[in-house]
C-alpha cells in the first residue's frame, strides 16, 4: 500500500459547495480505497468506506465513465449468492507532470493515475546563467514536449507541478526567491501557463527539498517513516521535513531553507547575500571548488557540466587516492554532520535521508557525518538519528512534483473530464 501523507498542495484545490462538494469528498475516498487496497467488489468498498450500498453504485458509475476506474471479472464470494464484480484503479489515460528546474538542469517525470512512467528525463540547461527569462522559455519547451510524449502513450496531463530550488508561495504559484538561480519575485506558474498556450489543467511550483522529501515518504529508503529529514545535495542545500507523517511548511509556507542555517560567522558569502551558510560548506559548489578550484561555479560562466558529471569526476579522484579530493569530501560530511545535529536537536526526526550528490557519494560522507552528528546532538544515542542515502537519484524532486499532481486529481476526480472510450456497464452492489 502507497503511503500518501496529508499535504497542502501547489494545485488549486475545488472550493466546498453542499452537496457538490459532499460528492466530491465520496468520489475521492472511494477512489483513494481503490488505489490503496487494489481490486475489491462495490459491497467491499461500501463496508470499507462506510458509505451506503447504493450511493458506492452512484460513485462507481461515474468514476468507471470518467475512465478512472474499471470492471474486472466476477468472483463469488463464497459457495454461496450472488456474483460479485470487482472493480479497479484505471485512470491510464490520466496523465500527471512532474518537473524541476535546478542550477544546470531541467528534468521531468510524467505518470499515469496508476503509477506507470510515461516520460523520465533529465536535460543540461545553465538556468543559473541565462535567467528567468531565458528559462521559462527553456521550461516552456521540456514541458510541451513532454506533454506530447504523454498523450502518444495515451494520457493527458491532468496538471503539472514545478519544483524549485527557492523560497515559494505555493498559492500564485510564485518563486519568492531562489538565490542560486537569481531569481525573486517570479511568477512562475503564471509564466508557465503562458508558454504552453491552450494548456488548460491547473499548475503549481513548489519548493525542490519539499517534494523530494514527499517522494522519500511515499516510495524511498524510508517510505513510511513519520518523523524524517530529505536534505537535497544540489549546488545548494534545502531540506523537507516530515513531522508525524505531515509536511512541515511553517506559517508562510517557507519551512525547510536549512541551507541557510548560519555555521560558520567568518565564512564564505552565500549565494541568498548572508555569509557561512551551511550549503557555503556542503552544496555541490563548496565541494567542486575544494576539490576542484579551477572548476568552480561561477554565475555567468560557460555552462556547467550536469551534476551527475561532477559527481563522476569526483567519485573517479576519490577511487584514484587524490588527496585534495579525499580531505574536501571529508570535510564536507564533517559539516553535514554539524547542521544535522542542529536538526536533530530541533525536530527530532527518525532518519535524515540524504539525496542528490549526497546520496552518490553517500559511502565516504555518511561516516564522517554520523560521527559528528553523534558528537554534537545533545540527547546523544537516545536520539537514535541516522543518515542514510537516497536512491531515488537526481529526480526526486520531479518525482514528488507528480505525485503532488496524482494527490490534486485523487482530492477531486470530478475535474477530470469523461473517458473517450464507451460507456461501461456500471453493475451493482
């Protein structure tokens, strides 16, 4: 079974209108049972659900003529009455789009209602270096051929989510500020909408480290674990917290910039204006100019090489001995070690899982990180805090922003318009 935590969405929800809004709510839950519990008949979904036998019929007809869900054989239940039709979780021609635009790279992740992969891929783009402008273009683009591949396979999106490495309010959909992309201000969902036309499902935007950690709950290493930290390993850090199995977002929604924790007075400007953050200690681009100075980032130089190329270069002097590149990983994960201990202390969670380059070069940085996370936090091995390593790569993120858009269309199935296809029979109870 799929663990979907409570969230608030980037997507706009339907607002409650009476009776309307009671069916919504019904077609939701039937359709969440089906998902999470698989084929069952109507009277299993009615005893499951609580909801009257004929109301389950009503639901059902309309969810099957929507193409969301479908008949299956028919079984009995014993030796004895009735034949009973079992249903299922259809919604093939349901499409959802995740997408991430991060320092040197736009990837997309686009699925079915059922969890089949229709597009998967990650493309090389400098939006550090050409601007919000240039970007939304770039974005425009990805997104439309994306949303071409999807509906070949034969689903169209019923949304799209966009992960972003910055502060977001989720509402308008706007990048309040995103300071390893230079961006402030930006409407971004609204630019978006722009650049795909006649696109008319809804679009959100969201905090990068917020949806991977979505991602890290539902399907990671530690799927199911209620308390938990997702800390991205980008050319920046941000981190998505989960408390109780809920996603921490604050009061204004701008929880989890833990890579603007201050570690270090006398260190490095930040990318955000401050100085010694602790990504100035940890992102990919403290590491690349360690290990690396002649490669360093800079804003406006020629493109960076995609991330996975860094970390290869890396993982290629690591293996080969080069001493500057051992003591610069080293001390990164001395440093991840630091800041975790200071989350640990505050939030108190089960497992820090560590994404991104990070999780790549997981074997040589978690040791060190353990120890000084052990070291620093104040309830000591009470805490019982460990560090363990992504394996959901680089597309974390866009992976949870298409998940978010499944949760939107599961909260509301009557947005989704009929199914081309005939009329099914509806059956009964």
């Amino acid at each position: 079974m799929s663990r979907q935590p409570s969230i608030r969405t980037a997507l706009p929800r339907a607002q409650p209108v009476g009776h309307a809004s009671l069916r919504r709510a019904n077609l939701s839950l039937v359709l969440r049972h089906l998902r999470d519990e698989g084929s069952c008949s109507r009277s299993d979904v009615a005893d499951a659900t609580g909801l009257h036998r004929a109301t389950v019929s009503s639901l059902m007809a309309e969810l099957i003529e929507r193409g969301l869900v479908r008949e299956l054989g028919t079984a009995r239940a014993g030796a004895i009455g009735r034949p009973r039709r079992a249903v299922a979780l259809d919604g093939s021609h349901v499409g959802a789009l995740g997408m991430e635009i991060n320092v040197d790279y736009i990837a997309v992740h686009g699925i079915d209602l059922g969890g089949r992969v229709l597009v998967e891929r990650r493309i090389g783009f400098d939006a550090m270096g050409e601007g919000p402008d240039r970007s939304l273009v770039e974005l425009g683009r990805v997104a439309r051929k994306a949303i071409a591949e999807m509906r070949r396979a034969g689903a169209a999106p019923g949304g799209i989510v966009v992960a972003v490495p910055g502060l977001v309010d989720i509402g308008p959909g706007v990048v309040t500020l995103a300071p390893n992309l230079g961006w402030d201000d930006l409407p971004l969902a609204e630019r978006l909408r722009a650049e795909l036309g006649g696109f008319r499902a809804p679009v959100g935007v969201d905090n990068d480290a917020n949806l991977s950690a979505l991602a890290e709950y539902t399907s990671g290493v530690a799927a199911g674990t209620p308390d938990m930290v997702y800390l991205t390993g980008e050319v920046g850090v941000g981190g998505g917290i989960m408390v109780g199995g809920r996603l921490l977002r604050g009061a204004d929604g701008f929880s989890g910039e833990v890579g603007h924790l201050p570690v270090n007075p006398s260190g490095r400007r930040c990318g955000c204006g401050r100085t010694g953050c602790w990504e100035t200690k940890v992102g990919l681009a403290a590491l690349v100019r360690a290990a690396t100075p002649d490669r360093a980032y800079e804003r406006g130089a020629a493109a960076p090489p995609d991330p996975e190329v860094r970390v290869k270069e890396i993982s290629r002097a690591l293996a080969a001995g080069e001493p500057r590149t051992l003591a610069a990983v080293a001390e990164v994960g001395r440093w991840l070690g630091l800041g975790g201990s200071i989350l640990v202390n505050l939030f108190n969670p089960r497992v820090i899982v560590i994404g991104g380059y990070f999780a790549r070069l997981a074997e040589r940085l978690i040791p060190p990180a353990q120890a000084e996370l052990e070291r620093l936090v104040v309830a000591g091995p009470a805490a019982r805090c460990r560090f363990l390593a992504s394996n959901l790569g680089f597309g974390a993120a866009s992976r949870g922003a298409a998940s978010m858009v499944v949760d939107h269309i599961m909260d509301d199935p009557a947005a989704i318009g009929f199914a081309p296809v005939a009329r099914s029979s509806v059956g009964s109870v």
